[in-house]
C-alpha cells in the first residue's frame, strides 16, 4: 500500500513526534493518578466505590462533551497551537486538583482535566498522520499510543507512592507540573497547512473542485461502514481497558491483601505491558498490510479475541501467581488494536477532517466505553465484589472483535474513495 508522503524533514518530524509523546504520557499520568488515590479518598471522605469510578468518568464525559468543537478548531486553525493551549489547561486543572476540599470540587476539578484533554488525541493524531509516510501510520501510531499505558502505569504508581509518604494532594502537584513545562515547547514546533475542505470534483467536471457542504463531511463519518464498525468496536475494547486501568489497584489490594502502594504498582505493571502491545499491533499491522488490505481492521479483531480469551481464564479460573502472569500477558494484547483502530479514523476520510474523525471516535468510545467501564465495574463491585465485577469484562471484547471483523469487508472499498491531499507546511 503505497499512499502519501511525508513533507517533514526527519528531524522535524522526530522532535515534533517526541514533544507529542511526552504530551500524551502525561495526559494519561494525569488522568490515571486518581485510582491509587481511591482508597485515601474513602478515608478521608467516606465515598463509595461508585464515587470513586465518577471521578475517573468525570474526565471522560467532559472530553465527550468538548472533543468535536475543538477538533473543529484544529482541523481548520492550527494543530501545535490548539494542543499547546489544551495541554496547559489539562495541566493546571490537575494542579488545582491539589486543593480541592471534597468530592464535588474534586469531581469539577476533574471535569476540567477532561476540558483541556478534549482535543488532545485528534490534534495529535491528525499531526502524526501528516508527519509520517502513509504505509508507516499504523506502526508510529502504535508508538505513539504506547505512551497511554506508560503514561497509565507511571499515574498508577506514582499516586501510591506519593500518596503514602507525602499525601495525597502533593500526587496532584507532582505531575501537574512536568506536563506544564512540554506543553509550552508546542507552540515552537513546525505545523502544516490547514487543508481546504472540497471535493474532487464538480459534476462530472474533474478540473473543477467544489467546495464541500454540510452534508459531504456528514457523509463521511454516517455513510463510511467501516468506519462505523470500527468506532463502535473500539468504544468495547476501551470499556476493558479503562475499567482495568481504574480497578487493577484496589483488585489487588482486596484481592491480595497487599498495602496500596504494592498495589499500585502491580496494577501498573500490567497495563505498562501495552508499552510493548501498541507498538507491536502497528508494527504487525503495517508488515500484515503489505499481504492483505483489510489488515488494520482484521489484526484489532484477533487480537480483541485473544484478550477476552486470556482475561475469562485470568478471572474465572485462576487465582495468585498465575492469574498475575495471565494479566501480564493480557496487559499486551488488550493495547494491540489502538495503532490499526486509529489508523483506520485516518485513512478513510478527508485529509482535512483527520482531527474531526478521531475525534468521532473519542466521542463515541467515550459515550459508550470509557466512562461506563469504571462506572460499571464500581457499581457492580459495590453489590457482588470486586472480581464478580472483573470477570465480566471479557464479553465486551468479544463484541469488539466481531464488529472489527465486520467493518474489514468495507474498508478496502470505503478506502478507495478517499481523496488524496498532499500535505504542506505552513
């Protein structure tokens, strides 16, 4: 599959690409912080298991909120800008967390986290699509998104540890500050030209483009199956992922009976796993692609079934050690279908709706996946137990892997009729 290319210098796109990183690393070291603080805020506080999950949904209902104004703003303004300025909002939100004196001002503290993260993930896709060769997407997609789990784990322990010999206000203050600081390098980096929205043709008149209506972006993303069963597929995969990153910590302090740092660290060390998931799907992905064109659509279907294969067994049969090396592995092949997923929301649409797309999908994994997974998991905890609860997460990837499957039988097809737009700098 040969398709365009990239007019970043290797420098320019290497340093972009690493601010990038960096950015999303501590998006999600911001985010994820909260779960090894559960057990200090029930303390302190006294609120339940479903409180706690709604402090991590808050940050998602939020960007589910904001996610497609902004991406709007970043498809047709300015993509460094628009993630600079998010990225310092997110930033501060996190550092006010600090003094928030109970649930409610902790609950619109979070909220506000979730206002600055809104557009972080299309802005940055939609970047890194443009700095990089079209056949790679897939596979520095996977590296980028490896900076979720790290990110994730790094929130998850670092909470803890802090928490335990500092308290749990300076967590807040401690990543707030670092995520700060990279956002401002943003606004010095190169970006590329905002691409004009028209179609390829105006009647049967292909000298004369015509600019897109209303109704051609709908079409897009309403009349584009693939991309459909994709986004509804990836909304399933990130009701487990985030319902696991949220209650691995307290799973094993209850489970285990270990002291909420350890805890912390276990439940980081599985999903610091998916550092080697993503990268490993794009990379199979885009080596798959070379041989078959459904390849972003069919490696995320295997390997959703995999997971729900290894975590029914992880949930419903083992218990200790072995169950430990089983979410070990599963911390691997829960992350594989990101970099094929996202590449997907790219290679289908428009090349001045890339933000706009991935955006659609936030929209729709955060209606439907990320705020119901610890939410579900707190609620159901709450009446039966917290691995009565876990142990119904493998049926949700189930679901993911036969509606990827399905969407592969149109992606080719969906694919061909994408216009092809050669990027420029500004």
């Amino acid at each position: 599959m040969k398709g365009e290319d990239s007019v970043f210098s290797i420098r320019s796109a290497k340093v972009t690409f690493l601010l990038l990183f960096l950015l999303y690393m501590f998006d999600y070291i911001d985010r994820l912080i909260i779960v090894s603080l559960f057990p200090f805020l029930k303390r302190d506080w006294g609120i339940s298991d479903a409180q706690c999950g709604l402090l991590v949904s808050a940050v998602y209902w939020s960007i589910l909120l904001f996610s497609i104004p902004v991406s709007i703003l970043i498809d047709r303004w300015s993509r460094k800008k628009s993630i600079g300025l998010m990225s310092v909002l997110w930033s501060i939100a996190t550092f006010s967390c600090a003094f928030a004196s109970g649930f409610k001002q902790l609950f619109v503290a979070r909220t506000a986290i979730g206002i600055g993260e809104a557009g972080y993930a299309p802005g940055g896709t939609a970047m890194i699509s443009a700095l990089f060769p079209e056949e790679k997407r897939a596979r520095m997609l996977g590296i980028w998104n490896a900076s979720i789990p790290l990110g994730s784990a790094l929130g998850i322990a670092l909470g803890g540890i802090i928490a335990e010999h500092f308290g749990w206000r300076h967590a807040f203050g401690v990543v707030a500050l670092p995520g700060l600081l990279i956002a401002l390098l943003m606004f010095r980096v190169r970006d590329y030209k905002t691409v004009e929205l028209v179609n390829p043709q105006s009647g049967g008149d292909r000298t004369a483009p015509s600019a897109m209506s209303r109704w051609d972006i709908a079409r897009q993303f309403i009349s584009n199956k693939s991309l459909v069963f994709n986004n509804l597929a990836f909304a399933c995969n990130v009701f487990v992922t985030t319902a696991l990153l949220s209650w691995l910590p307290t799973f094993f302090h209850r489970t285990d009976g270990i002291p909420v740092s350890e805890a912390g660290i276990k439940g980081g060390a599985v999903m610091l796993l998916a550092v080697v998931g993503a990268p490993l799907g794009g990379f199979v992905t885009d080596r798959w692609l070379k041989r078959n064109q459904r390849a972003r659509m069919l490696l995320p279907a295997l390997s959703s079934v995999v997971s729900a294969v290894i975590l029914y067994v992880c949930f419903s049969h083992l218990s200790g050690t072995p169950r430990y090396l089983s979410l070990l592995l599963a911390g691997i092949s829960v992350m594989m279908f990101v970099p094929a997923g996202v590449a997907v929301t790219q290679d289908v649409v428009h090349p001045g709706l890339r933000a706009l797309s991935l955006s659609v999908n936030v929209v729709i994994q955060h209606s439907l996946g990320s705020p119901l997974g610890p939410l579900f998991v707190g609620a159901v905890s709450d009446r039966m137990g917290i691995e009565a609860a876990m142990s119904v997460l493998p049926v949700f990837t189930v679901v993911a892997g036969v509606l990827f499957f399905i969407g592969s039988f149109y992606y080719v097809g969906d694919l061909q009729r994408v216009v092809k737009v050669q990027v420029e700098l500004e």
